[in-house]
C-alpha cells in the first residue's frame, strides 16, 4: 500500500511504524472473514480492511470526523486478524497509532468524555474498584435487571494460598479488577503450582498492567501504570528471587509480553520493560500435562480462548491440552477464533455489539452439551457469565478440583 505520511508524523517513531505496517497490507480483504463487528455489522469500514483505510488517510492529513473515530472505537482489538493475514500486517499496533491521531483531532462529546473518564480512573485502582463492586453487590437486589446483570453475586471465594516453600518461585499479578471480582483465580493458582513444585507469590504495591486505560486512549497514563508495575516488580527480578512472571488473565498477558515495545522509548524504561516481557509467561506456559493429577471422567468442558490468548499471544491448544491431561472431555465450539465480546471496556462502552456477540459464543460455547464453560481471562470470564445458565470458571480452577 503506498502511503505518503503527513508532515506531523512522518519523521516520527510513530510515523516509521506505521509507515512500515501499511506497506504490508494488500487489501485482500481475508481479515474481514475473521473480524467480530464486520460480521455482525456488515460495514467494510467497521473490517481490518475499512479501518486500515481510514487511518491511511488520517495519517496522510486528510480531514478526521466523528464518524472515523466511531469505526476505530468500534475495532475490539481483538488481533483475529492478524492470524488470518497472509501479509503478516501488525495491524494491533496501528490502530494503537491511529487511534491516538484521531483522538487528537476529534472531540467526543460531555457525556461519553465523562463516561470513559470515569472507567479510566475506577477499573485501573484495585481499592476504588473493590470498594464499589462491594456497593454495587449490596445493592443489586435493587438494580434494573440489564445493570444487574453486570454485578456479579458475592461470594465467599476460596483464598487459600500456600506459603512460598519451593526453591522455584514466581511472581503473580493480582490485577486490577480480577483481585476484586475473582480472587479465587490466582489463588488456585498458586494451590496448583505449588503441588507442582513452584511456589507462586505476589508483589503487594503491583497494580494495573496498563492494558485497560491504554486500549482507552488514555496511552500516557497506561505507560504510567506500566512503569509503576515494572517498579513493584523489579526487586524481585534484580535479585534473582523469581525465575518468571505468570500471568492468569491473558488480557494482562498480552499487555505485559508488549513492554518492550511500549517502553521503547522511554530510556529509563527501556531495558527494563524489555527484561520483563522476556520474563512474563501465562500459566498455560508454565504448567505441563506431567505435572496434573489424572482423574477420570471429570465432565465435559466447552473452552472458549480468549482473543488475547490465541490472538495476542499466539497461543493455541495449550489449555486444551492441560484439561484432557486432568480428565476432562473436551466439546466441540463452532467459530472458536471469534470474540465473545468482552474486550476490556468495549462491553461496557459497546453494549449491543458485545451483547450480539457473547449470544452468538453462548451458543457455540453451549452445542455440546457442556458441564462447565472454561476460560482464560478475566473480563471473558464476567461477560459470559453474566448471561450464561452453565457455570463459566477460569481454567485452572478446574485443575484445582481433587
């Protein structure tokens, strides 16, 4: 694709990459069999293709409406895409550059500047959040039944969590809102890898990863978040006492395996960010068939992969894998590489494309029969939940279960 950069950012870090990744693309329009919105919206402009288009021109200097920043707001940057490219197009990375120059140059109006204001400054602080997830619970009785399918039930999760005892440890991260809304997930866990022979401990100032308020457009304050978590961290690191960063929620993972390139530069964070994505693995990374228990005739489980996880990290089977391994029998899911939905805030600031989208995996999810919807993230994890009869359970609860 031949592009003729505006003079604003054509001598830039942004301007090269971008630069780069457009030359790739040769608009054979694969990414739109692939893409969540262009199937259920059916606009060109709302594919791969159409939005590679609109931030052409954008970055070319044409004029920027509205209506081109709604098509990028409407992207679930769910990266499905980029598996389908024969070109090899990071496309994950332009629209983070796309989205920034067309933010810049539009104006959103009061109430949705305020609306994502509010998301960026409550989801990223684990007490804030915390604080009124437990408001919201008290009152949920109370609430209109399409708010109160957004607040999940409380419960009394089990927290149990051994003592580091193995020479081997490993470093967890307690995320923003996953510590609140599922603190059972990090706590098994550790049950799980310290039956393993890994003892799995976590950095108690370690806060966001800096995914959601990045993916908000809010991208200097999600640097800020990185560089504080890469300051909670780096103790253990510089000493030596962890041997790897896991990751629990592949939304986090994704993110953090991306320091490198967020931080690249940031000469105070250079070197750093790239060490601890070098370090960062996700659980279905570091445990193997060899280390489960076997139990026979588990139940039926129907996975759904989160887009972070077989999109953003390339990663394929490797769950699967570690449930057959456990006992457990495996459905069949129809459209697997599809988004369910949930992507970070888009539910919440998306609501009739995430709800048409989490109906259509509900029902790919639930063909087989299963007992138990498993996944791997955290905002999956609530979306589906939220409207599903059959229980959905981060993975490595399952593998928790004697």
């Amino acid at each position: 694709m031949q592009t003729e950069l505006a003079d604003f950012i054509r001598d830039t870090p942004e301007g090269e990459e971008a630069q780069s990744i457009l030359r790739k693309c040769v608009h054979c329009g694969f990414c739109t069999a692939t893409c969540p919105t262009y199937q259920v919206l059916g606009d060109d402009l709302d594919s791969p293709r159409g939005r590679i288009y609109l931030m052409k021109r954008a970055l070319e200097g044409a004029p920027v409406t509205d209506k081109t920043r709604l098509h990028l707001d409407r992207c679930l940057t769910c990266r499905a895409c980029e598996t389908t490219c024969p070109s090899g197009v990071r496309y994950g990375r332009l629209v983070d550059i796309g989205r920034a120059v067309v933010e810049a140059k539009t104006r959103r109006g009061p109430l949705e500047r305020a609306r994502r204001a509010l998301l960026a400054h409550a989801l990223p602080r684990p007490r804030l959040f915390g604080a009124a997830l437990r408001l919201g619970q008290l009152a949920r009785p109370l609430l209109p039944h399409s708010l109160r399918r957004k607040v999940p039930p409380r419960i009394s999760p089990d927290r149990r969590w051994p003592a580091p005892r193995h020479a081997r440890k490993m470093l967890a991260l307690g995320g923003c809102v996953q510590r609140s809304l599922a603190p059972s997930i990090n706590a098994a866990a550790a049950r799980v890898l310290d039956r393993a022979g890994i003892s799995l401990i976590e950095a108690p100032d370690a806060g966001c990863c800096g995914g959601l308020r990045f993916h908000l457009n809010y991208q200097e304050q999600g640097r800020d978040d990185m560089r504080a978590l890469i300051d909670a961290w780096w103790p253990y690191v510089a000493s030596g006492e962890v041997e790897a960063i896991v990751m629990t929620a592949s939304g986090c993972g994704v993110t953090v395996k991306e320091y490198g390139h967020y931080l690249t530069q940031d000469a105070g964070y250079r070197e750093k960010a790239a060490r601890i994505s070098e370090l960062t693995l996700d659980l279905c990374e570091v445990l193997t068939p060899a280390m489960l228990d076997r139990v026979a005739a588990r139940g039926k489980v129907a996975f759904q992969s989160p887009c972070t996880l077989q999109h953003g990290q390339q990663l394929r089977g490797k769950v699967e894998a570690l449930l057959q391994a456990a006992g457990y029998q495996l459905s069949a899911v129809n459209d697997a590489h599809l988004c369910c939905g949930s992507a970070g805030t888009y539910s919440l600031l998306h609501p009739p494309i995430a709800e048409e989208l989490r109906a259509r995996k509900l029902e790919a999810l639930g063909a087989g029969g299963p007992d138990v919807i498993a996944t791997a993230n955290i905002g999956c994890l609530s979306h589906l939940q939220a409207a599903s009869r059959t229980p959905v359970k981060h993975w490595i609860e399952l593998l928790d279960v004697k």
